[in-house]
C-alpha cells in the first residue's frame, strides 16, 4: 500500500462518541421532560422528537406496547443519555434502535419482546423451567407511522445493481452464451396469448390504476383540510389555541400531514403560531393530490412559494449561504440584496421529509 494514500475512516469507529442529548442540544434542539407536559401535549412533543431524531438518522421500531408517555418518557429518561457515535449526515449510516430493549413497566426486554412481538414458533423455553409469558396483542398502533429511513434512489426503481446478476463464473459455462433464451422464452409466449385472445376474450382491466390515475387530475383534487377532516383527524382554529398547547398541536399537525404525503418547506421565518396560521388560513385550503405516505412522490408546500420577487427576498435573507448570496449578486446585478438575518425558527431541518 502507498504510503501517500490516506486512511480508512471509518463512522462508528472514528468519530466522536457524545449522548443524543448532546446532538440535538447542538443542533438546537432540546426536549421538554415529561414532567413539563401535560396528556394533551405528549403525542406532538413525541412526534417532534421523533422527527429531530430522524433528521440525525435515529430511528426507531418495537414501539407499540408502550403509551405516548410511557415512549417519551424512555426516550427521555434512556435513550437520550446514552452515548453512541456522532455520525456525519454524509456518512449516511442510520442508527436503529429496538425500544422494546429498554426496560418499561417492570418488564425486561426479553418478556416484552416475547410478550408482545415473538412469533409463535419463537415462544419456546430455550432452558428447563422458563416461563415464556402469555402472548398480549399490542395496545397501539404506532410502528407503521414512524419516521422512515432514507432509501436509496435506485431503490425506488424496485431493482438494484448486482440484484440479480450471475456469478461470473457461471457465465462461460451457460448453454445460451448470446443471452437470448429469455428473448425466446417471451415471444413464445406472446404467441401463446395471441393464439389464446383469438379464443376468448382478454380479462378486464384492473380498476385501481384507471382510479388512481383520476384522482390525480387536477379537477379531482380536494383541500388537505377536508381529507383531514375524512379521517376525523381534528383542525382548529388558530384562535382557539392556547401558546401552551400550540407547538405539540403544530407537530401533530405536520405528522398527520406527512402520513398523507403532505409536506412543507421553507417555514424557518415562521413562527409556530404564525406556519399554523399559514396552514390553517391558505396552505391547507388548496385543492391538491395526496398520494398517501409513498415513497416515489408526495406534495411538497413550498412557502417560498413561486420564487417570485418577494419570496427571493426571503430566500436571500434567511436560507441562502455566504456563496448563494454572493453568486446572486454576480448574475443579478439590479437585485438589492438584503442584510442575512437568523430566522425566527429553527425547525426546517426537523420537519417530516418527503420521498428520497
């Protein structure tokens, strides 16, 4: 090996060891305690810490013997004290955690795993005079609606590199050294469903694409809000919001947006109060496509909206880089170009992301 050539560095052996606490807390963000929140307040403070953790490619599964409560208050108490490596988001290395490994109401991993999660062939005592508990269905329905982990875009296309390429090896030794059996293999059948058409009718068309494809048209679009109010999932009125109550009410906004492929951008100069005006007042009154949580595509609510004059405006003053802002300059000379401020929030990069 060349003395020149540089080291194999590897993420989870040569970066920096510090708790979750201490990521976020870097990040700007830090969770309130338990203690700090009231039943009404859990299910959006989980979400948007679940959401922080996302976006530091945390993730977690096993989840659903646990309350909203119970879940927030391990995650506050355990995981977020516990150090693990400080990975950079270019690494691009997830980090899963099973939360049924941390002890919850009395329970050690072991029995809650069996109790809840084993399949029935795995509940048998490994050693004499185990006591494998009685199977509980799960009280809640949660795993389904985590954060997702980032997939590769080749992935998207159902087909990987490598997926189903032949050994080598194998390749001088195949009686079809040209590749044309599976040429072959289709124009005989091609024959044999001509022969068979002539006979008798072909089958009907399945009715779920021509149904899909319609609700895309834009003339059978319908506002968010209305879907949302579909599957009673409740909107109120920006009035009726205390400061309080207001932030969890927003997350588990954006959470029950994301799971019908809804997502925001640009909302950094918006307060929480004022990203929930917006939603309530215009973002969540246009017509518009959800396709459910998918991942090949989603509807995206940029609130820089067109890009027009005063959305560029907003874009050079909150979001540009040093060298975005200086290439601006350059190329639009006439553009005045405004004094960088910090924004108001600091929650974009937290948000529920979209496909890829």
């Amino acid at each position: 090996m060349p003395d020149d050539e540089p080291p194999i560095f590897d993420p989870a052996e040569d970066c920096e060891e510090r708790t979750p606490r201490e990521i976020l807390a870097r990040h700007g963000f830090t969770p309130l305690a338990p203690s700090e929140l009231n039943d009404c307040q859990v299910p959006g403070r989980l979400w948007e810490l679940l959401y922080a953790a996302a976006a530091r490619r945390f993730f977690f599964c096993f989840t659903d013997h646990l309350s909203d409560r119970q879940l927030y208050s391990a995650l506050w108490e355990q995981w977020l004290d516990e150090t693990t490596a400080d990975l950079p988001l270019e690494a691009e290395t997830n980090t899963t955690l099973f939360v049924s490994e941390l002890n919850a109401n009395g329970m050690t991993h072991e029995e809650i795993w069996l109790r809840y999660y084993a399949e029935e062939a795995d509940r048998v005592p490994m050693s004499p005079g185990e006591i494998i508990p009685p199977h509980e269905d799960l009280p809640y329905d949660r795993d389904r609606h985590l954060p997702l982990r980032p997939t590769p875009l080749e992935a998207h296309s159902g087909w990987l590199p490598g997926d189903d390429d032949p050994a080598e090896e194998s390749k001088s030794n195949e009686p079809d050294p040209l590749g044309l059996a599976d040429v072959d293999r289709e124009i005989a059948a091609a024959k044999a469903e001509s022969s068979l058409s002539e006979i008798s009718p072909p089958p009907p068309l399945d009715p779920a694409p021509e149904a899909h494809l319609r609700a895309c048209e834009p003339e059978n679009w319908t506002p968010p809000a209305e879907q949302l109010a579909r599957k009673n999932i409740p909107l109120l009125p920006p009035a009726e919001i205390t400061d309080e109550t207001l932030s969890p009410i927003l997350w588990e906004l954006l959470h029950n947006l994301s799971l019908q492929g809804f997502y925001v951008l640009h909302t950094d100069h918006f307060s929480d109060r004022e990203l929930y005006a917006e939603l309530w007042e215009r973002g969540l009154r246009d017509p518009c496509h959800l396709p459910g949580r998918n991942p090949r595509g989603g509807w995206f609510h940029d609130f820089l909206g067109s890009w027009g004059d005063e959305q560029m405006q907003l874009w050079l003053r909150y979001y540009a880089s040093d060298d975005e802002r200086a290439k601006h300059a350059q190329e639009y000379r006439k553009d005045k170009i405004p004094p960088k401020e910090k924004p108001i929030s600091n929650r974009d990069w937290r948000l529920p992301k979209g496909p890829f």
